[in-house]
C-alpha cells in the first residue's frame, strides 16, 4: 500500500513537472507572439511579423510537446486516482470536461489556421486567429486553476453517506477566493517565462552579432514584459495568494516559511536556513524580524502560528521540500525583479544593447523562470499534502485500488524513457530552430 | 439526465472514431504503401492541418466521461490501465513522428519517424478495436475468485493477457482470440476509411492504388465481420434481445452494412468523397450497434457476484449533470464554429499545404 502511493505520487509528479515546462512557456509565449502581429498591423514594419513567425515556430514545438506530455495526464486521474477520480469527478470532472469543450477545441482548430493559413487568409484574420490561440491557452489555464482551487479549498459540494462529493453550487467554483489570485499568479509566472526566454535568445544573438536586428527586439520586448510581470508575480498577486494560504492552510503557511514556534511580538521573515523537522528548528538561520507579520497582516506585531500550534496528523507531508520549493521561488522572483530593474535602466538610457553583462545575465537567466514556475507548483502540491482535497480526502485514500505497485512502477519507467527521448529531441530542434534564427521576408 | 449525457458521449466516441480513425488509417497506408516520397506526401498532407484538432476529441471524450460517468471512468480507467498506458505511449509516438520527421532533412531521420508514425498508427488502430472487444465481453468486476470479491463491486484490473487468450477463462486477459479479431476489424476498417480520405482530400498518383487496396480489403473486412457476429453468441448469449426490443435499432447495422456493401463499387465512384461517406458509414453504424447491443450496460459484469455497470449505477448527481448540459451546449456550437472555419479553410484538395515543411 504505501508503495502503492509512493509510485502513483512519483509518476503524477514527473509527468506534471515535465508537462508543465511546455504550456508555461506558451501561455507567455502566446501573448507576446499577438503583441508581435499587432505591432506589425499597426506600423506594417516587416520586422514584426518575421518576430511573430519566428516565435511561431518555437510555439508549435512547445505546444506539441504540450499536448503529447498533456494527454497522459487526463488520463491519470482515472488510471492512477482512481478512488480520488470516483468521489470527486462530479466536482473536478466539470472543470475538467469543461477545459476540453472550451479550450482545447479553440487552441487546436485555430493553431492549424494560424501556423498554415497565413497566405489563405489575409493579415487581419491571421491576426485573429493567433488572438484565438492565445485565448484558448489561458482559458485552459483558467480551467485547470479553478480545479486545483477547489482541492485546496473546496466550495459549493455536499458529501453523500457514501463518500461522494456532489456539487450543488456551480457558480461557486468559479467565485472560490482561491481562484483568481492562483489563476493571476500562475498566469504571470507563464508571461516571466516567456519573456525571459524571448531576451535571452535576442541577447544570444546580440552578443554572437547575429541577426542583430531582432536581437535588439527581442531584448527589448523581453524586458519590457519582463519586468511587467515580474512585478506583477510579487505584488498583488503573489502576496494575494500567499494571504490566501495563511488564512486556510495555517499550516502549510508555518511549514513553508519555516516557522516552528509561535512568537510573541511578530514573526520574522526567514531569508535563508535548513529545517531541522526532527528536532523542530532551522538551522543557519538568516531572517528579518517582524516582516513575516506585515506582509501578511499589515502590522509589525501580528501573531503567525508556528508548526507547534498544530498537531502532527496535518503537518505537510513533505515539510524540508516545501520549504526550499517556497524559497527558491521567492529567491528567486527578487532577483528576476532586481534584472529587469537593471535592464529597463539600461534600455531608458539606450545603452541596453552594449552593457555586455547585462546580456550576458539575461542569456543565461534562461532556465531560472522554469526553475521558479516548478517550485511554485511544487510548494502550493506539497502545501497541500497529506490531502488531496484539503481537509476532506487523504492522498492515501485517492489511489486506485487495482493497479499494483509493480504496474505503476512499470510505467514511470517507461515515463521516464520516454520523456527523456521528447527531452533530448525537444532540445535539438530548440537549438536547430534558434540557430537558424528569425528569417527577414517582405510581406503584402 | 444519465440518458442525455450517454447519448452525448456515444455521439462524442464516434465522432472521434470518425475523425482520427482516418488519422490511424492514414497512418496505416502509409507505412504499407506510400512508397515514393509523393507518395508520403500526399498522405502526411491530407491530414496534417486535421490529426491535432481530431486529437481533441479524444480528450474531450475523456473528460465528459469523467464528468458525467465518474464511477465508470474511475472503473475502466484504473482497470485497463496497462492498455491505456501503451495507448498514451503510441500516440506519443504517433504525433512526435508526424511532427519531426520535416525537421531535419536526412533519409535515416525520415525512415525512423515515418516508420514511428506508421506502427503508431497501425497498433493504436488495434488497441481500440481490442478496447472495444473488452467493453462487450465484459470483465471481472469486483476480482471475484471462489465467489467473493475482492475488491470493491466496480473495480477490476485485466492483464494485457492470460496464457489460455479465451474470452471464455476464468482469468481475462485484455487481448484474447475474440478482442484480437476486433482488433483486426479495427486495423482493417481504419485503414479503409484511411485511404479514402487520402482519395478525397489529394489528387495523389496514390489514389488509383488506393481504390483497388479499397476495394480487396474490404473482402477481409466482410469476412472478419461474418466471422465475429457468427462467434459473439460466446460472450453475449444473446446479442440481439434490444434490437428485437425495439425495432428501430436495426437502423444501425443497415447503416453500417450500407457502408461495407457499398465500399466494393469504389472503383467506380465519380465523386472522391464517396469512399469517405461509405467508410464513415460502416464506422458509425458498427459502433452504434455494438453499444446498442449491450444498452444499458457500459460494462458487463463476467461473474454473478457483481452486477453490471450500467449508465445508471455509474453517473454523476442530478444537479451537477443538469448544469452541465448548459455550458455544454454553448461549447458544442462554439467547436460546430471551429470545425466549420477550419474544413473551409482548408476545403478541396491538400496537396499543396506543405505540412511538415518548416
């Protein structure tokens, strides 16, 4: 049994890890590519469009490996949470069915229209059906955001005598107070990523001066988005979110911020140290006073209850690895604010383009947003454990009951195998792609 | 309720099977007879701007069974999960092999992804005609052994398969004689249905190939189904006790034996679409009488102890199904939307669209 569970977690979490590295890249990528368009339609400079085109390319690479890695995981709620599937389904299978009607529908049909139908339909309609793309993507990220709130705060459902969870307030899923500061959060985590990689490949290019020209815009685009979204991720969003936690999970709320004992007077913020979950405290410990308690409540003395007001039946499973996630992804998002501060400095003073260490931070900042995105998902996963839905059902109690370990442990080897092949693939048409570069064309 | 969202769903399976069971078929004629890299073209063309939105279904199907049929989906899902999982593997590499053969220009490169896609296409075929042999014969719901069960009454878990492969045995496999010949019938009828949509959609020096493999398989395709309705009386004692019910039914089987009996005059069709709608035929109405046939079980129980799983022992609560059918409407007109932009877009012959070139 508890092998049972430790497969089927291990499987869950490496398929959605992986998954996760392609749509959070779309999402971004996605809007950015629509800037792109608009801006070529507005002041017909070909540039534009080629951007657009080029990014196209590196999208539906992307979103290939979005739909094939994104496809298994439908499918695993009902191979491996097959108990989790049976009670909840009349609750997350709605969210659930309603992201394949709405938007998965949208981003297929006109994706096809927009990566072939360029010449078939004229500047505008081409325009649109990229707007379509894009709309369909967040509209999915919508969707699957509204289901993970209700597991962590589940609303509008009655439990039947027989365990199932029914719903009987269908507007409740979508007014769920957990909903819109996760959806934001996440959805600017997606536009950092996108952003960061767009500098990062025009940096590549103005420090190798290769296609010099798009290299400017792509820096330039990168940034500008950049440092948008990396406020944005911060403040309200992710203090939002994080207000949300320390008000229903207090637990999990101790437990990623380290706090082991209540403190009178308020609680300091804890920038760095290692849990020590065997004997209750943090080792190393560099922290700030009384700044855990403003942020949170907006007074410099306000109680947060630590780990030791709660008992250990509830305590997160996994209290180190929600700790480090918690703090890796707010580590850091500072230092993503801190770059693109410097970088829009530069870019204000025209002097971006030749400040070489800049560039040179902005190319190899490449895989930190996707670090970042991991570990917020990997701290709001863990955050919610030992439950599925919070409060309600046990991750124990949501596996199915058939399936042996050794089956389980068959197929994420297999998973593995596989996802290593799409990684090592993906990798080499990424570079392909990108080496080639942005191809200068006259358009209309 | 359950009744509307059954039909919602069948209709919804269909449509899949319709739309990427030509992707499978290609997939099949591809990797038996485009020899030429024309040849290839032609077929990668007339579904290259289609297979991904197709795909779609599929999911789409897997979520509105899970919505509306969380016990079955629970049931079936966990049980079948060795097929399921090689399912998901398959059209893996079904897509990447679509997707990454234009990719680099190399003849080793081309030959690995066309033969990935082609395999591909050829047991995912396979698989569904064998998915679709497991849900008539039934399983062994609860895991009864010596008349208990051992687990709860509608979970179950089937090998790929047991060392006697008789749909008959004690232990079931996934693949027995009986799901295999399905299995057959699916390979054979995709594959038709395949190489008519290359017909309709190119004007392929294929097609006259085409129209005779048409028209030989569809021999096969008629024997194999001779031979299955005359054995199915082993899994189902009594296969046709709803269509004497309600007559009506038999609207079903004449549609699919329409379609096969009017696949043999393909060499003599004026219209390229003609083959397709023939093909389309057979699919829905051999889908629909099989689902008919055991209406309304979704999944036979084997054993005494468990009953069946009907579509009114599996379903969602009454509320939550009444909501759904509002935004599933709104959702079914917008995808009407899409499918209508997008086979107008790319309406009459593909042969020019350069899929893959990029």
């Amino acid at each position: 049994m508890e092998d049972m569970l430790f497969y089927d977690r291990m499987q869950f979490a490496f398929t959605i890890t992986f998954h996760y590295l392609f749509p959070q890249l779309t999402m971004g990528l996605s809007l950015m590519i629509v800037y792109f368009k608009w801006r070529f339609l507005r002041t017909k400079i070909d540039k534009y469009n080629d951007a657009a085109k080029f990014w196209m390319k590196i999208f539906a690479l992307n979103f290939a490996m979005g739909v094939v890695t994104g496809i298994p995981m439908e499918f695993q709620f009902g191979t491996n949470w097959a108990k989790f599937s049976e009670l909840t389904g009349g609750i997350i299978g709605q969210t659930l069915a309603m992201e394949g009607m709405f938007s998965f529908f949208l981003e297929s049909s006109f994706l096809g229209l927009f990566l072939f139908g360029e010449k078939l339909m004229g500047q505008k309609l081409h325009f649109l059906t990229g707007f379509l793309v894009f709309l369909g993507s967040w509209a999915s990220g919508y969707l699957i955001i509204a289901t993970h709130s209700w597991m962590q705060y589940p609303v509008g459902y009655e439990i039947l005598e027989n365990g199932k969870f029914v719903l009987n307030n269908f507007g409740a899923l979508f007014s769920n107070p957990w909903l819109m500061p996760a959806f934001l959060h996440n959805q600017m985590g997606s536009v950092i990523t996108s952003s960061f990689v767009v500098a990062s490949i025009g940096a590549f290019y103005l420090l190798n001066n290769k296609h010099s020209e798009f290299g400017k815009l792509f820096v330039k685009t990168g940034v500008i988005f950049g440092l948008i979204s990396s406020i944005l991720i911060a403040f309200p969003t992710g203090d939002w979110a994080a207000k949300n936690v320390a008000k229903h999970q207090p637990v999990t709320f101790a437990a990623m911020e380290g706090i082991f004992e209540t403190e009178d007077g308020g609680a300091e913020i804890i920038l760095i140290g290692q849990p020590d979950v065997e004997n209750k405290k943090l080792d190393n410990k560099i922290a700030v006073p009384n700044v855990l308690s403003f942020l949170t409540y907006q007074r410099w003395d306000a109680q947060i209850k630590g780990l030791n007001e709660f008992d250990e039946s509830v305590y997160p499973t996994n209290i180190p690895g929600l700790y480090y996630s918690y703090h890796i992804m707010v580590g850091l998002g500072t230092i993503f604010i801190g770059l693109m501060l410097i970088a829009s400095i530069q870019l204000y003073r025209k002097k971006l383009y030749t400040t070489k260490w800049v560039l040179w931070a902005l190319m190899f900042m490449l895989p930190f947003p996707y670090i970042a995105n991991t570990a917020g998902w990997y701290t709001a996963e863990l955050g919610r454990q030992p439950w599925l839905v919070y409060n309600l059902l046990r991750t124990a109690d949501g596996i199915s009951p058939t399936v042996s370990s050794g089956n389980t442990l068959f197929t994420l080897l297999g998973f593995i195998g596989l996802y290593a092949l799409l990684g090592l693939l993906f990798i080499m048409l990424a570079v392909k792609i990108i080496h080639k570069g942005p191809e200068t064309s006259k358009h209309n | 309720m359950e009744l509307y969202w059954y039909i919602i769903l069948m209709t919804m399976l269909t449509i899949y099977v319709i739309l990427d069971g030509y992707d499978f078929g290609a997939g099949i004629i591809h990797l038996f007879f485009a020899k030429t890299e024309k040849d290839k073209k032609a077929v990668t063309n007339a579904i290259g701007p289609f297979w991904d939105a197709n795909e779609v279904w599929l999911i789409a199907v897997g979520g509105v069974l899970f919505f509306a049929f969380p016990t079955l989906y629970a049931s079936s899902f966990s049980g079948f999960y060795l097929p399921l999982m090689m399912i998901l593997w398959l059209l893996i590499f079904r897509a990447i092999g679509l997707e990454l053969r234009g990719q680099i220009k190399n003849r080793m490169w081309e030959v690995i992804w066309d033969k990935a896609f082609g395999i591909a296409s050829l047991l995912l075929a396979l698989f569904f005609g064998i998915a679709l042999g497991n849900i008539v014969r039934g399983v062994n719901l609860g895991m009864v052994t010596d008349g208990v069960s051992t687990h709860e009454p509608h979970f179950f878990f089937l090998p790929l398969w047991n060392s006697s492969f008789s749909p008959h045995s004690e232990h079931l496999g996934v693949i027995d004689w009986f799901t295999l010949m399905l299995g057959l019938v699916g390979v054979i009828s995709l594959a038709i249905h395949g190489a008519n949509w290359i017909i309709f959609k190119t004007n392929s020096d294929l097609n006259p190939k085409l129209k005779k493999v048409i028209f030989n398989l569809n021999f096969v395709l008629l024997a194999l189904v001779i031979i299955s309705l005359s054995t199915w009386h082993i899994i189902d004692p009594n296969p046709f006790r709803n269509f004497l019910e309600h007559p009506w039914l038999i609207i079903f089987p004449l549609i699919a034996f329409t379609g096969l009996f009017g696949l043999f005059k393909v060499r003599s069709f004026k219209k390229d679409g003609l083959g397709f709608l023939f093909s389309t035929l057979f699919l829905l109405g051999g889908l629909a009488s099989t689902v008919a046939s055991i209406f309304p079980k979704v999944l036979p129980s084997t054993n005494d102890v468990n009953p069946s799983l009907t579509l009114y022992n599996v379903a969602a609560h009454e509320y939550g199904l009444a909501i759904g059918v509002y935004w599933f409407v709104i959702a079914a007109l917008l995808v009407a939307v899409y499918m209508f932009v997008q086979y107008r877009v790319f309406r009459g012959k593909m042969d020019d669209v350069g899929y893959g070139d990029h």
